[in-house]
C-alpha cells in the first residue's frame, strides 16, 4: 500500500545550473514512486543565470517541489538547510548536474529496508558534451583516473567507503549529527564519521544516476584543485582514513617540481624529474590506449592530458590546503555548480 511507503526527502543543492536543472528535476518528476510520497527541496545557493526562473516556471507542475535560499552558498550549508525542513524517514540526497532513473527512490527505499544499511547509493553513468567534455567523462570513470571511488565504475553489490548520491535513514542524522562546511568534502567527511561509528554503507546497482561531468579541462582542472584542498581539512579530522593514494598526486608534483627546480641549480638532478615523469606518462598512456580502444580512438590524444589535469590539480590544490592549514586558515573554495 503506498501510504505505507516511508516518506523521501530528496534535496538537491544548487548554484547557476540552468543548463542541468530542469532535466534534474523532470528525473524526479518521473518517479515510479508516489507522487504524495516523497519531496524535493532545491536549495539555491545564491544563482543569477535565470536558473530560478527555471524553477518557478515548474512550481505548478511539481506540487512537492520546494524552493530556498542559502546565502551563505556552500553546499555543506545547503544540505543543512534541506535537511532542517526535510520531513522525509528517507533523506536523498541528489545533485543538480545529476539526472536520476525512475527507480531512484523506491530502489534506494527497498535497499534500505532490504539490506538493513544505513546509508544506500549506487554506481553513477557519467556523460560529457563536447569531445573534450566526453574524454573528461570517460577518465573520471576509471580507476586510474579516481582511485578507489568504485560508485564511478563498479557495477557489483558492495559495501563500500562512500556512495555519490546516497539515501540516509532519517535516524543517521540523530546519532551522527549534521554535514561539516567543508566545500567539496563535505560527504566524505560525513561518510567518514559515519564508518568511523560503525555505520554502513551500500553501494547497488539497483539504484541508477546520470552524472554530467565538466565541459573543460579548465573546469575540470578548478573542480579537482578544490578536491586537493577539501581533502586536507577532511583527512585533519580523520587522519586514520589517510590512504597512500590520496597522497600520490601530491607527492608527483612535489617529485617533479622539486628535481626540475634542482636541476635549474646544474648537475644530473633532471634526470630523477625525467624518471618520474616518463614513468606517469608512460602508465597515463597505457590506460589511455586501454579506455581509447573501448570507447574511441578519438579520445586516445586527450586522455593522457586529462588525467594530467585530474592529477596535477588535485596534488596542487592538497599542498595549497596544507599550506593554507599551516598558516592557520581556512579552506573555502567556491564550489563551481556549473560546467563551464
């Protein structure tokens, strides 16, 4: 019967996504879960590109759709706010640059109930306009590109560190209280607090999402040099969740930087700097060849430089938070909501 069905809150923080939200929110229209069932609830960061005249213009199509303000823009603080009015037993969690399956929320409801997990999520599709846009897609699905985020590429039923676009058991809030402002780490610090409490997370390809990745690798290279700096303030709090590979993009650039600047001063110091670099780009190729014989030939030039910007953005942007933690300030990096 559907009114016993656990009522959903799905909010979805936002910031200038005219291009995305309006295929977001009509993902959510078409769910095959009762329309009295569930919520959504737009938090606005603030947007001045007609993104809310978007979301006015749906108001009388979608009747439980609700609209606020966060002036204070960080998503941490946007779900927050959703979750402060959220009335949902079920609270989702889905971004505006996402397009949800019909079956988003009543898979992600039967996983909860089915598995006993206290936070469920599944893998994400990612999709990119544009050949540049598309070869960003392909390089942040792969492990090579992001490590051991398996909700980018795994498709098996798993627990797992983290999920992308999660759905929590309204009581996961009670015990483990609300998401840090850390912007661009505000879920992994939470998904952290939560394994480090015992909490479980499942990642099931029952629940499908569409994610639309940056356009640019100038877009791309600003997203992954926010991540380095979240990074940073997120592994301070938990610093037993501190893995080798986090550190590696770092540790490339300081290898690579430090040598170059050495062999400035003579000697053979440019040739640990050409080791270093000719190892990466030779593991960057290999898996560039790899991913361009499944998916295109067309993307084998563009792929080594994408994973480049992935990973030298990242490893700036962790020494930039280390510096900036060092001097004693904060990390506050405008996360960009829309694909440039």
């Amino acid at each position: 019967m559907a009114e016993d069905l656990p009522f959903v809150s799905v909010v979805v923080p936002m910031r200038n996504e005219q291009r995305f939200i309006e295929r977001c929110l009509r993902s959510l229209m078409a769910q095959n879960y009762p329309q009295d069932r569930f919520e959504v609830i737009v938090v606005d960061g603030g947007s001045d590109d007609g993104s809310r005249d978007i979301l006015e213009s749906l108001r009388s199509e979608f009747t439980s759709l609700r609209v606020v303000e966060n002036r204070g823009r960080h998503t941490g603080r946007g779900l927050n706010i959703g979750l402060a009015l959220a009335q949902g037993d079920v609270i989702a969690r889905l971004d505006a640059h996402a397009v949800a399956a019909p079956g988003f929320i009543r898979e992600s409801v039967a996983a909860l109930e089915r598995t006993g997990a206290d936070v469920v999520g599944g893998p994400i599709t990612t999709l990119g306009e544009g050949r540049v846009g598309e070869s960003i897609a392909i390089a942040i699905s792969s492990p090579f590109g992001v490590g051991n985020a398996t909700f980018r590429y795994s498709h098996r039923e798993q627990w797992t560190d983290t999920v992308a676009f999660p759905a929590y058991r309204r009581d996961v809030f009670d015990r483990f209280g609300t998401f840090a402002e850390i912007e661009a780490g505000e879920d992994d610090e939470f998904h952290y607090r939560l394994r480090d409490g015992g909490a479980r997370i499942l990642l099931t390809p029952a629940i499908s999402t569409t994610y639309y990745s940056r356009r640019s690798l100038w877009g791309l290279a600003k997203q992954y040099f926010s991540y380095g700096q979240a990074k940073v303030v997120v592994l301070s709090r938990h610093p037993r969740r501190t893995r080798l590979r986090q550190l590696a993009p770092a540790c490339l650039v300081l290898g690579i930087l430090g040598t170059a600047i050495a062999a400035a001063f003579g000697g053979l110091m440019f040739l640990p700097v050409a080791v270093l670099a000719g190892i990466y780009l030779g593991v960057s190729v290999g898996f560039s060849l790899g991913l361009a014989r499944q998916h295109g030939w067309q993307h084998a030039f563009r792929l080594p430089i994408t994973f480049a910007t992935m990973h030298f953005s990242y490893g700036f942007g962790f020494l930039s938070g280390l510096l900036r933690r060092s001097f004693g300030q904060q990390v506050a990096v405008p996360k960009e909501a829309e694909a440039p």
